[in-house]
C-alpha cells in the first residue's frame, strides 16, 4: 500500500509542477521569472525520476507483481505516454537553460514553441489516469 501512495503523491505532485510551469510561461517572463521555471522544471525532473523509480519497486515487489503488469497492454499505454511526455519535457529543459545563461530574454516564438510542448504535456498527462485505471481493473491483459 505504501508502494500506491508514493506513486500517487508523486504523480500529483509532479502535475502540478508541470501546471505551475506552464501557468508561469504565460506572458513574457522576466529573467528572475525564467530562473524560477528552471528550478519548477529541474524539480519536475527530480520527481518524475523518483515515480520511476517507485513505479518500478511497485510493479516488482507490491501485491500484483511483475506478471500482472507486464501482460497489460493498459500498462504499456501508459509507459508509452509517460515516456512521450518524458521526451516532450526535453525541449523547454533545454530552452530553459538556454534563457538562463542568456542576458537577452526569450523571444515570443521561442515562447509559444515551449508553451506548445507543456499544452503538449498536459494534455497527454490526462491519458495516465486512464490507463492506471483500466490497468488496475484488469483491461488490456494479455
């Protein structure tokens, strides 16, 4: 059981530092305001890290085991979707980075090409829930 809260804190927390961030590109961010997102952003990291990590040791070692999951095509969906946002987070990281050490503020195209990954983001990070919940009740075993 200890195994499911961790993972669910983490997943809540981890949309909301996702949210946090897009909320906080809104507008033309200042440079103190792009070292903030940094940091939002290298938490988000840190975190999806650790749901990783929780993730695994509860497939592995809590009640249902590595057999249940890895025969679920629900899982599958949702790593698959957990991986495509993982790869999606790269590009703001970068520019967020780029914006840090730069003296010049980010433009409105750079802009709006990172508020597009996190709407990117957002909107697939809805389908996890999903999935852990069909996954869950035993739809896509294999």
């Amino acid at each position: 059981m200890l195994w499911a809260i961790a993972h669910h804190l983490l997943a809540f927390a981890i949309f909301g530092l996702l949210f946090a961030e897009f909320l906080a590109l809104q507008g033309a961010p200042s440079q103190a305001a792009i070292r903030r997102i940094a940091a939002l952003d290298m938490s988000y990291g840190v975190l999806a890290l650790l749901i990783v990590i929780i993730g695994f040791g509860r497939a592995n070692f809590a009640a249902k085991g590595w057999a249940y999951y890895s025969h679920n095509g629900s899982f599958w969906a949702k790593m698959s979707v957990f991986a495509a946002i993982a790869l999606l987070s790269v590009p703001p990281t970068l520019a967020f980075n780029r914006w840090k050490r730069s003296a010049t503020l980010a433009d409105e195209a750079s802009l709006r090409a990172v508020r597009r990954f996190f709407q990117l983001e957002l909107g697939l990070f809805v389908l996890l829930p999903i999935f852990a919940a069909a996954m869950a009740r035993g739809y896509g075993r294999f």
